[in-house]
C-alpha cells in the first residue's frame, strides 16, 4: 500500500488573496484536499512548495 499523503498544513491559516501564505495552497485545494487521490495531493503539494518558495519574506 502506498504511503499516504499528509496535508501541508502547518496551521499558519492566513489568506493572502486566494492563498494561503502558510501552507502554500490555494483555497480551491485546500477545499477539495480530502476528496484527492493520492496523485493529485502529489502535485498539489509539489506546486504549493513552489509557491511558497516564491513569496516574498516579511
């Protein structure tokens, strides 16, 4: 059995647009993370890893 994929949150729930500036997710992914399937929650949190490494550090 494949490993499960654990969210990304690391409860730092601030929204900075459709953002969340701690996790990295938009509010569409965080909405649907329970109803992914394992790939998806793969990419998911590959592209909310990008997005966080983008934003700009208070």
């Amino acid at each position: 059995m494949a490993k499960k994929i654990e969210s990304p949150c690391v409860s730092i729930c601030q929204l900075k647009g459709d953002l969340c500036i701690g996790c990295g997710r938009t509010i569409e992914e965080i909405r649907h993370w329970k109803a992914m399937k394992r790939p998806e929650r793969m990419k998911t949190v590959k592209r909310a890893d990008e997005r966080l490494k983008k934003l700009p550090r208070d």
